[in-house]
C-alpha cells in the first residue's frame, strides 16, 4: 500500500510557496522534497508533522484522512 500525498503539494501550491522554501524549513534537499510531492518516496512522520506544523494542519489532513484542515489540539496545552 503506496501513501499519496497529493495535498502536500496542494498546499504549497495554494500557498505560492516554492518548494525549496519549504525544503529549507524542512533541513532538506529540494529534490528529497520534491520526490515526496511526486510519490517517489514515502514521508518520515517526523517531516510529515513539520509539514503539518508548517501549515497549520494536522497529519491526518495531509495524508487524506480526514477534510477538516484545522489542527488538533497541542498535547501540551
């Protein structure tokens, strides 16, 4: 079972954001970004949740389990 990740790129793309801004946030390579946006490699949950966090989204938005874009609730509120 292959992830999609469709809205990552999606998101980006509604934000004008280029994906080597959100590389940088990341500490990654472009191309590694790039290859997540086009389903070439899988995302590392922990660069999954700087997405996330990036956007103001939770995981479950990104990987297309839910259509709500809100974030839950910090566990450390």
């Amino acid at each position: 079972w292959k992830m999609r990740y469709h809205r990552i790129k999606q998101l980006r793309i509604d934000s004008d954001i280029k994906q080597q801004d959100l590389a940088d946030f990341l500490k990654l390579n472009r191309s590694t970004y790039s290859n997540y946006e086009n389903n070439l490699r899988d995302v590392p949950v922990e660069v999954l949740a700087g997405i996330a966090e990036f956007y103001h989204t939770s995981v479950d938005y990104l990987i297309g389990r839910t259509d709500e874009k809100k974030p839950y609730p910090s566990a450390h509120d």
